[in-house]
C-alpha cells in the first residue's frame, strides 16, 4: 500500500464522517424545531378545558407523593344528610385544602360536583357525590335554581393570590408552580399578554361568583376567609364544625391541627418575582373592595333580621 493511497483512504473516511456528523447535526435541528412546536402547542388555552383536564394534569403531580395519613378512617355521612352543604370557591382559594382539614377532624369524606381523577385517588374518594352522603360538596359555579344545596360555606380568598394560585394549577396541577416564562407568553394576534387578560377576565369571574353567592343564594351563608383560616386555623375551623352542626372531640380537632399542612397547600414559588402590574393591582383592589362591602352588606342584613326575630 502506497503512502498515496492510505491519504485518499484517510481523507474518503472523514469526508463520509462530515457527512455522517452534518446528518446528525441536520437530525437535531429537525428535532429541536419538532419540540419547539409542540412546546408553543401547549399554551394556556390547552389546559383550560375545566376541571376535568385539571385532573388529568394533577396525576402527574401527584404521583410521588405519599399517601395521605387520615387521623381515622374515612366514612361516609352516616345517616345522609338531608340537607346538602355547598363548600363554595372562586378556584385557587383553598377549597381543596379545608375538605383535608375538614375530613381530618370530622373522619367524613366531602363531595364535589367535579370529577377530579386526581384527588379521587389521593384521598377525596366522593368526588363526583353530590348528595347527603358527604359533608360538604365543592364547587366553583355561581349557585342556581335548580341546585340541591340548602346551605353554603363561601370560602374567600383575596383575588390577586387566588388567581395566581389557580395559573399555577392549570400549568402544574394542585402543587406544583408554573414556570416564570408562562407570565410573558403573548398570543400570535394580542398585544396583550396571556397572561394580563387572563387576570381580567378572572377578575370579573372572581367579582361574580361572590356576588352572585352573597345576594341571590336563598339559604345560610358561612362566610370564610382564607387568610383567616390559614391565621387561626383551630378556630375558623370550629366555626364552620358549629355551622354544620357537627361536634368534634377535642382529641380530634388536635390530631387535625397537628396534620393540617397536609399535601394539598402549594410550597411557595419564585418569591422574587412579582407577576402583577400597577394597573392589576389597582382593578385587584376596586374589585376587592367591592366584594367585601358585599360582605358587610350581607352580615349586616343578616344581623338585622336576627335582631327583628329576637
Ligand atoms: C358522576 O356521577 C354521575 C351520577 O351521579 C354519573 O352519571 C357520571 O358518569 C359521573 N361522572 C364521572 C366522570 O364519573
Ligand atoms: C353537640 O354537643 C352539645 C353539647 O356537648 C350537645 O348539646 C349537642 O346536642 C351535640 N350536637 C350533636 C349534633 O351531636
């Protein structure tokens, strides 16, 4: 063999190298645009489709966690209530964490009138019950005629935590955070970013299901705040126990305050990052504001007619 022939050798050799490398480089450019793709696929408005898709996505969030420690075996309402109780919410206010507590002190499962695969398999086995089997039955819907609730907890949580409380849901379930990218997302023809009309519209769901609750729903009305519950947990806890007419023992109540962070509050996120303008918070506060006077309203009206009864 020539020392001619081993050079054209060498050089066929890494010139079907090169060609070899420029494929699999080519291979990787096709694949990293084919994952792109699907990543702009996923936006916002793919995970919006209710609670039910909500579901879905918290298998995967809850999947490594352990199972939930109960202070006694669930039961179901023995006998079944006649009366059905509504544990009423804008979503994102911790609705799912007073059913923990209130299953934990009272060892009775709460309904929902969703179907959350997810909870269902975690320890909230009546999803989808709506009747006097439970103790209280979730919902986000603004109450109408043709409900079987003859009483309701409304649980209230201040709109600006609530609403970013639910964003992270929809892109991570009911643990986990959404990533810092998902607030800049815009879509193809808004100016706006997903994420300030996203705020908006929630805004003006979170006025309505409050207002709708606090004037049109005909029976009694808990009413509950989530700063407070979170504040004084062993006492809001107790009120909602007098207003459902159920006794605890006291040895319950403490084994539900001893395990009341549960698994179902999410771990605080990007604490540095402040995903709220000026102007959100201005129309955070005027629609706040206008709900607590709603409130006021509401307890007043229902002191007076104590009052003229007495
Ligand atoms: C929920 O319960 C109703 C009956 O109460 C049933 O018809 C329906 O299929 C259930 N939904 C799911 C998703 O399991
Ligand atoms: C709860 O306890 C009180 C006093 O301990 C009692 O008067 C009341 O009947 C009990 N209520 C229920 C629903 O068991």
């Amino acid at each position: 063999m020539t020392k001619k022939s081993i050079l054209t050798r060498i050089e066929i050799k890494l010139a079907a190298m090169s060609r070899r490398s420029i494929f699999f480089l080519a291979a990787a450019v096709v694949m990293l645009y084919f994952s792109i793709i699907l990543f702009m696929l996923g936006p916002l408005h793919g995970s919006r489709g209710g609670y039910y898709a909500g579901g879905y996505m918290n298998n995967f969030a809850f999947r490594h966690d352990p199972p939930v420690n109960w202070c006694s075996e669930l039961t179901w309402q023995s006998p079944p209530s006649p009366d059905v109780v509504a544990l009423v919410s804008y979503p994102g206010s911790g609705n799912t964490w007073l059913r923990y507590l209130l299953q934990q002190v009272t060892g009775v499962v709460t309904g929902s009138i969703y179907m959350d695969y997810g909870l269902r398999v975690h320890g909230f086995p009546a999803e989808n019950v709506t009747d006097g089997s439970v103790l209280v039955v979730k919902t986000h819907a603004v109450p109408m005629d043709s409900d079987k609730f003859k009483s309701a907890i409304l649980l209230i949580r201040n709109p600006r935590d609530a609403i970013l409380a639910d964003f992270h849901r929809l892109h991570r379930g009911h643990i986990g955070t959404a990533p810092k990218s998902a607030f800049k997302k815009k879509s193809h023809e808004n100016k706006k970013s997903d994420w300030s009309t996203y705020v908006s519209t929630q805004l003006t769901a979170w006025e309505t299901l409050h207002q709708m609750w606090l004037t049109r729903f005909p029976g009694p009305l808990h009413i509950v705040f989530y700063e407070v519950l979170v504040r004084d947990t062993r006492n809001t806890l107790q009120g909602i126990l007098n207003f459902l007419n159920y006794n605890v023992t006291e040895a319950n109540m403490n084994c539900a305050m001893a395990n009341k962070e549960g698994i179902y509050r999410r771990k605080k996120k990007h604490q540095d990052f402040e995903p709220f303008t000026a102007d959100m918070y201005k129309a955070l506060d005027q629609v706040r504001n206008r709900v607590l006077s709603m409130v006021m309203d509401y307890k007043r009206k229902h002191d007076n007619s104590h009052v003229r009864k007495t």
